[in-house]
C-alpha cells in the first residue's frame, strides 16, 4: 500500500533521514520504534509531505506521492495524527471534528461519523461544546485520533499516541487503535516510544536509529529479539 | 460640565474609531495568521483612497449621481485593493515565508515605502481635493450638531462590514481554514486545508476592509495624499496592539478606544496633542496589559 524508498530527508543541512525504506501492506498495523531523536516524526512528516524529502521516493498504491503538497496527500486518504495531538485549543470538540472532514463534502456521512466518534468516545459527546484546548491529555488523544479518523483515511499514521498519559488511558488508546485497524480495516502506520505496547498490538515492527532503520521484523520477533528487549523494552 | 459636549466628541470619537477598527482588522487578522506585522498595509488604504477618487472624477464627468458615484468608486476601489493585498503577499512576503522573521518585517517596510512613493510619483505628492458626494440628509438635520449624514454612512458601513467578517469567519468554510490556520498551522495542513491559499484570503479580506475604510475617511475629510496610508497604518497598527494583536474582537475595541480618547484629548485639552494621546494610550495600557485589552499571555512551555 504504501512503499517508502531510499528516502533522505534534511533540516537545512542537517540530515534527518539516511536512505530509509520500509513497506506497510494493507491492512496491517505496522509500528516503527526507536529512540527521542532517531527520525521517527520526520518519516512521517514526508510520508505527509509537510516536509519534502530531498531524495528517494513514496509511493501510495503504486504512485508516487513525495513530490505532492500537503493537501493533497491528504485527500488521497494518508491522514495522521501528530505527536503533541495538535488540537485545535480555541475550536469546540464538534469543530475540530469538522475540521478532520474539511475535504469531504457528504454532509450526511459527515454526521453519522461524528456520532459514532461519540459513540467510541462517549466523553467526547458530553463536551462536544468544551473548547479543545480545555480537555485532558487523553481527552485530547481520543480527539486527535477521532478527528483523523473524520476524514475517512485507507492509512492512519499515529505519532506518539501515548506520549505523557497515564498508563491506563494508554491501555485504552492501544486498544481502540486495535479495534480500529480490526473492524474498519484502516491501516495503521504506528510510530511509538512505548516499544512494548506498540509492538503488542503491531503486526511487523521496524527499529530506527539515527536516520536508519537497523532491523525489521514480525511484532512478536521483535519483542523477543534480544537487542530489542535491552534497548527499547527496559528488560 | 457639558454633556452635550462632551456627548458630541463621543460621537466623532465612535465614527473615527470605527474607522480606525476596519483598518486594524487588517493587521490583526494578517497577524494572527503568520505573525507579520504588515506594515504596507497603510498603503493598501491610501490606494483604495486613491482608486475611488479617480473613478470618482471619471464618473462626476459623466454626469451621475453623488450616491451612485460613491458606490462605483468604492466598488472598484474594493477591487483594486484586493488585487494589491494578493500581489503584495505573493511578491513579498511568500517568498520569506521560511526566513527569520526579521526578514518580512523588513520587507513589509521596504513595499510601504515603495508603494507611498510610488504613488506620490505616479499621482502627486500634494493634497487633493476629495469630492463631497454625499448631500446632506433631511432627516439628520436635528441632530446633525453630534452626527453628520457622512458620519451616518461611515458607522452603517463600518457595522455591517464587521458583522459580514464576523459570520464569514464563524460559518463558512473559509473562515473556519483561517481559524484553524491560525490556531495551529501544521495541523491544518495535515487536514487538508490549503495553507497558501488561506494567507492569501486573509490579506485580500484585510485590503478589502483597508479600502472601504480608504473610501470613507476619504469622503470624510474632503481630501487625500499619498501619506494618509502611513499616518493611519500606525494609528490602526496601535488600535491592533491596544486591542491585543491577532484579536478580532480586540482590534475593534482597540480602534474605538483610541479613536474616542483621540476625540476626548483633542477637544478638552488641545487638539495639537491628539496623535500624543493615541500613542500615550498606547503606552499605559501596554504597561499595564502586555498582551492588550482583549489579547491573551503567550504562555510559553519550558
């Protein structure tokens, strides 16, 4: 489904990215792990074309996707969800779910999709009029990935969903981000610190240092690779 | 005391804050949006002054009415202005948009300087005669003491442009890409929201206000030169700041607080001083408020 190639991605003259490939298939949820600083935001952030990659290429059901702008990228079904959540602080949580549909024109689906983000969410229905800023961490969460979800993606990329909640909200996110690449066959690509739930739910796993992907593998490999557990899973 | 009086500047203070307020919209919602300080956009009123008053001499020509005359001038000076407001974005400030910030600031000055030369070139640098277009009306004439018709029209005007600006932002799909635009500009991008687009919505919308307000003032006074741009860019610039920068609801406040202090300053103490009372205004309040009347504290995370 989606095809990364040999892309290099910079900062001004700071290199970001060194030659990295990978390969989501559809369907799948795929995670990439690694440290603060190994590139991970950066590969997705060029998937999304908000930062262009100065070499290699994407492509996105066979077509190439690196050179298109933002917008566009959008609208070809890739929507992510960014670390930080980047909730709109001064919108209502109903227009910031509207926002996640900005592109989609069917005002009847629109709708429904809304009442079913309550539906999974319900604290989200009781403060659809609350300002976005005001919520909690994993209130935020919950609507940053409801929101992504409003524009209807065939790929939903998640950067740190879990970054700064508490443990238990972290269980809850995990598993509706199972639940969501199970039920509406959305394919996850999932960039995480948290190696050890990601790659729980995952069904391959890439491992990233300094702008390079070192390993590649099923989840479950991964999570008993022996380099793996000392440097990402504490153990 | 005098009430009547003081019920008088009251009212020209409201009328000229009004002013004020359309042309602050255009700095604050262009700042709101990429953080620059617009500093052409003075200009972009001068020129909408300047538009109206030759299709105002090419139509009185022709023979129509004063009404009739106003309402083509300010059309095409409308026009004119929009036209301005998209070129200037795209020429010199699109091609900073990654640069320092200090860079569009300075070139902000530099197309300021550029088009108030320009004109005073093109036109001429002395004070032309702006024609009184619109007669006086019968029913205004018991209370004409505090409000003149001109005055009538500037207030009508200046409220219905505000509430159109109001719904445009709250409702359609352009104002909510400007509000998202604005609250969180990579989140926007990421929901498909054409960024470029949206700046450059933003500066036609501010240069349409600039020009309205351009074409009232300029019927107001009875004449223009190539300067009125630049002393009512720094007086709407501090209505902004007063209000809180990057504020809607702030810049209109902000406008009509500096223009009735102007008035109240002008008429009880010597109207010589007015400008020191707008800017002095300006420096209390900011000594007390940092952020502006209606702005919030950048909260900044460590």
């Amino acid at each position: 489904m989606l095809e990364v190639r040999n892309i290099q991605t910079c900062y001004g003259n700071i290199q970001a990215l060194k030659n990295v490939s990978l390969t989501i298939n559809e369907g799948e949820i795929v995670t990439l792990i690694g440290a603060n600083g190994a590139g991970k935001s950066t590969t997705l952030m060029s998937i999304c074309g908000v930062i262009s990659p100065r070499q290699g290429e994407i492509l996105f059901r066979g077509e190439p996707i690196h050179r298109l702008n933002a917008e566009k990228i959008v609208s070809l079904g890739i929507c992510q969800v960014p670390e930080g959540r980047h909730i709109f602080p001064q919108m209502s949580v109903l227009e910031n779910l509207e926002m996640g549909a900005f592109l989609r024109k069917d005002k009847g689906g629109i709708k429904s999709d809304i009442e079913h983000a309550f539906e999974r969410f319900p604290i989200l229905g009781r403060r659809r009029h609350q300002a976005g800023g005001t919520l909690s961490g994993g209130e935020q969460q919950m609507l940053a990935i409801s929101r992504a979800l409003l524009s209807r993606p065939s790929l939903l990329l998640l950067d740190e969903p879990s970054l700064g909640l508490a443990p238990l909200i972290i269980k809850q996110i995990f598993e509706i981000i199972r639940k969501i690449n199970a039920e509406s066959n959305t394919t996850v690509f999932l960039v995480e610190q948290n190696a050890n739930q990601a790659l729980k739910i995952a069904h391959r796993g890439y491992v990233m240092e300094n702008g390079v992907i070192t390993l590649e593998d099923r989840a479950e490999n991964l999570l008993s690779n022996e380099d793996v557990k000392k440097a990402y899973l504490g153990m | 005391m005098d009430f009547e009086y003081l019920f008088e500047l009251l009212c020209s203070g409201v009328v000229k804050g009004s002013i004020y307020a359309l042309i602050a919209l255009g700095y604050t919602m262009v700042y709101g949006i990429i953080q620059l300080i617009n500093f052409a956009h003075g200009e972009v009123y001068m020129i909408g002054a300047f538009v109206a008053f030759i299709v105002t001499g090419v139509l009185t020509l022709s023979g129509h009415s004063g009404l009739t005359v106003l309402l083509l001038a300010a059309l095409a000076a409308v026009i004119y202005a929009a036209a301005y407001g998209y070129t200037l974005e795209k020429i010199a400030y699109r091609p900073l948009r990654n640069a320092p910030r200090l860079s569009p600031l300075i070139s902000a000055i530099g197309a300021s300087i550029f088009l108030m030369n320009f004109v005073q070139l093109v036109q001429t640098p002395d004070f032309l005669p702006f024609p009184e277009l619109i007669s006086d009306f019968d029913f205004m004439e018991p209370i004409s003491r505090y409000l003149s018709s001109v005055d009538l029209i500037i207030l009508i005007v200046t409220t219905v442009t505000m509430i159109a600006l109001t719904v445009l932002i709250k409702y359609t799909r352009t104002g909510k890409a400007m509000r998202a635009t604005q609250q969180d500009m990579i989140m926007a991008r990421l929901s498909g929201i054409n960024v470029d687009r949206v700046i450059s919505a933003t500066f036609i919308i501010g240069s349409v206000l600039a020009a309205i307000a351009g074409v009232l003032i300029a019927s107001r006074t009875g004449q223009i030169n190539s300067a009125i741009g630049f002393t009512a860019g720094l007086k709407a610039f501090t209505a902004a700041v007063l209000g809180g920068i990057g504020n809607i609801p702030g810049a209109v406040l902000g406008g009509l607080v500096l223009g009735i202090a102007e008035t109240l300053g002008a008429g009880y103490i010597s109207s010589a001083y007015e400008d020191v009372f707008a800017f002095g205004l300006l420096v209390l309040i900011l000594t007390l408020r940092p952020s502006g009347l209606l702005g919030k504290a950048v909260k900044q995370k460590v």
